[in-house]
C-alpha cells in the first residue's frame, strides 16, 4: 500500500513537471510572438513614417538646441504642400549622408529678397512683397545683421531655408535653394528631454 502511495506520488510530480515546463513554453512563444508583430509594425512606422532626429549645433537656437531629440513626419508632404514656416529635415545638396535642419522661408516659384536685415518674398509675377516677420520667435540676438543680403529666383521645386541662428547657421544664403526631392520630412514633436517635450506649430506669417 505504501509502495502505491509514493508511486501515486511521484506520477503526480512528473505532470506538475510537465505542466510548468509546457507553462514556461508557452509565456516564452506569446512573448515572442507579441515582439515579432511590434517589429512589424514599428519598423515600417519608423522607416517611413515618423523617425527620431537629434540636434547637433546651434544653428537652430533659440528655439532647438544642441542635444535635443525630434520627431519628424516623414510621409505628410505626400498628401499637403511644405508651408511657410515649417521646420523640416533635409540633405544639402551633394551630401546625402547627413541632415540639416533649417525653417522654410521660401516657397516653389517665389523670389527671396534679403536686404537691411529684412527678408521680402514675391509670389511669382508679383511686385507686392511679404515681409516675413519673425519677432513671435526670434529675438534681435538671433534675427539677420543688417548687412545680410541675398536675391534668389526659386524654380518650381526649390525652397529657401534658413537656421534661427542667423549668425551661426549654414543654410541657402550658402547652399542654395534646396530641391523638394532632399526634403527629408518635417519636425512635429520635440520629444526630450521631457521637460521641453512640445507640438511644434508652424507659425502664420501675414
């Protein structure tokens, strides 16, 4: 009788063995499984969606800065046009290896006028200037010197991009318009640090 008790027992044993072997199985495929369909969904997001971008110099400054981490919309200017003001990600010309990032001043078509530290833009065909002002986020510290001056006919894919910093941003007054196709995408968030984390809104020039 005592012999059957502990062969009982030890039967017993081998199931509660197999159980949690099975048990173990299990969590270790659902965890598997559940890191093979995020991998599926965040690659893509990533690769042609949203992608982070870190900050390197100050040309941005005052209003990004060296270190910060953004996030850049990758696939909105397939449905809308880039506007006025925008902050995008892009390749200088001849260099598709490394990022800018800069504002967008000007527009397919138009003509950037930069004299007395004023930035006028024409519509094509148009004599009637805009003059785009930047006192809502650029202080005197940031803003051209009065020296600055520039005069560039955009064709019909380029765009005219400035750094905030103007006194420490390499940018078209240097490179040149800068062709729709090195447009990388445009900065929605500033995710970190997270005491700084914010929407980045396009401002309204009138």
């Amino acid at each position: 009788m005592i012999d059957r008790e502990i062969e009982d027992i030890n039967i017993e044993d081998n199931n509660n063995d197999d159980q949690g072997a099975e048990s173990v199985k299990s969590f270790i495929f659902e965890i598997v499984k559940v890191l093979i369909i995020s991998l599926i969904i965040i690659i893509p997001i990533r690769a042609y969606v949203v992608q982070p971008f870190y900050v390197d110099g100050d040309s941005m400054e005052p209003n990004f800065s060296d270190g910060q981490y953004l996030v850049v919309d990758e696939i909105g200017y397939r449905f809308k046009e880039p506007q006025r003001g925008d902050i995008v990600i892009f390749h200088p010309p001849n260099n598709p290896k490394v990022y800018y990032i800069k504002r967008m001043i000007g527009l397919p078509g138009e003509v950037v006028d930069i004299k007395d530290g004023v930035i006028r833009v024409f519509a094509k065909d148009s004599t009637e200037a805009l003059i785009i002002d930047e006192q809502k986020y650029l202080s005197a510290d940031f803003q051209l010197r009065p020296s600055e001056k520039d005069h560039v006919v955009l064709a019909d894919d380029e765009y005219y991009l400035l750094g905030d910093n103007r006194q420490s941003s390499l940018d078209s007054r240097r490179l040149g318009p800068i062709n729709v196709s090195m447009i990388k995408g445009r900065v929605v968030l500033r995710a970190f640090p997270f005491d700084e984390f914010t929407v980045i809104k396009t401002p309204i020039y009138n």
